[in-house]
C-alpha cells in the first residue's frame, strides 16, 4: 500500500508493502491516482517525497504476480499490458510540474529503481544496492529502466548494469550518475527532508517552467531554447516573481 502524509507544502508518499515494497497491480493503482491528483490539483503541494518502509525503497514489480499471470492462458498480453501502464504511470511522474525526490535509505532494484529514475532527485544510502537486474529472469526493465538510465548515466553504464544484471552500493551508484547525492543509510531520510522543504522555498512556477525547458533538450532542436524565452516572459508578469525580485533589491540596498 501507498501511505501519505503532508508537512506543510511537501507530500511524503511511502511504500509500504512488506517484506520488499514490491509493485503490484494495487500499489500501481494507488500510485496512478496520487500523481494524478498533484497534476490536476496539487493543492498547495510544492514537493513530493517518495520513500519506502522499512529495509527495502522498493524491491521492483511482484515477480511472483508475473509468474502466476503469464502462465496463464493470454498471460503474456496481461503482464505486457501492467508494464504499459507502469510506463505511463511513470511518465506522468516525470512530468508533474512539481519536483520529485526519491529517498532511497533501502535497496531499489528493478522496477523500484525505475520509479525513482523518474523523479527528479535521487538519494541513495551507502550500504544499500541498486540496479536493474531483469536480465537474470529472462526479462528486461521494461517500464522505462532502458531508456531513463541511458540518459542519466549514459550508454556504457546502462549496457553494464542491465546486460550484467549487477547490483551497485550507493557510492558507485552516485559515481554513475544513477543518483546526485549519497548518505549513511541512516542519514538519507533527515537530508531528504532537508533538501525537499529548501525546494518547497523556491518559487513553484519558476522550479515548474525550469522541468519544462530542462526535458525539451531532449529534442534535440532550439525549442528549448525558445521556451526559455516565452517562460521568462510569462513568468515576469507573476506576482510571485515581482515579489522576490523586490525583495532582492530591498536586501542588496541594504549591504
């Protein structure tokens, strides 16, 4: 099951289905209709925090869901069709205009690496391991693990990690670039905290508009380019940036 609780403008979302947070058609579901409600209405939500309880982030799909549902006749389609919406499920994470912070104090491997490889930050903890290790079952990360650990680690590592299966500790993980920061287990949550409240400070149409131009380098063409422009200037007619630029002004006279 998916557990909420809020502090002030940030949302802390946990996994939390023993023994290993795996993700099944219920826990899909459950997360399916949490970022829908943040994309159409946040609600003063600012930040979402993503954590698992208690040993593991999250230990991937429910393999023993895929095994039983793919022996059965049409099974195939079936387990086809759950990483099609897992795919879209993370895609729309990706896609809040809110950022997303991944606290991994566990292990995320498989399809638990795949959902915080579709927040914006990653914490990892030292001793804890990660990976996308589908090639041992004969499968592949197919909710996007392929794609979204190209970009953010590059080809050679993505070949590394997904042909060989193999498991990496958190300091490797932030050496490949799978993760930007990596603490003592027992420090990813407080720094978690700490970093989500310092985002939920920052001006949300702005940190919004940023996602917005950073993901359209994607395309390869100067449309980022143009929608940095059109964004400053939607953004220069807020109260909210007229607000802080005063502000600044006001303390820089006062130096």
């Amino acid at each position: 099951m998916l557990t909420t609780s809020r502090d002030g403008s940030v949302l802390t979302a946990v996994l939390d289905t023993p023994p290993a947070n795996a993700l099944g058609a219920e826990e899909l579901q459950e997360l399916k209709a949490l970022i829908l409600r943040l994309g159409s209405d946040p609600d003063g939500v600012r930040v979402l925090l993503l954590r698992g309880s208690p040993r593991f982030f999250s230990g991937g799909v429910n393999i023993a869901m895929i095994a039983e549902t793919a022996g059965r006749e049409g099974g195939t389609d079936l387990v086809a069709d759950f990483g099609a919406e897992l795919q879209d499920v993370l895609s729309s994470l990706e896609a809040l205009p809110i950022p997303t912070v991944a606290a991994m104090r566990g292990s995320a491997v498989g399809g638990g690496l795949e959902l915080a490889l579709a927040c914006d930050f990653r914490i990892v903890g030292a001793d804890s391991s990660y990976g996308l290790p589908e090639s041992h079952l004969g499968l592949i990360p197919g909710a996007g693990g392929t794609q979204r650990l190209t970009e953010v680690a590059g080809r050679g590592t993505a070949l590394r990690l997904i042909l060989l299966g193999e498991l990496v500790k958190g300091d490797e993980a932030m050496r490949l670039g799978i993760a930007q920061w990596v603490r003592p287990n027992d420090e990813v949550d407080d720094f978690a905290l700490e970093l989500t409240h310092k985002l939920a400070e920052m001006a949300p149409s702005a940190l919004a508009a940023s996602k917005q131009c950073i993901t359209a380098a994607r395309s390869g063409t100067n449309a980022g380019f143009e929608l940095e422009i059109a964004s400053t200037r939607s953004l220069l007619t807020q109260a909210d940036t007229t607000h802080r630029l005063q502000k600044f002004l006001a303390g820089a006279r006062k130096r």
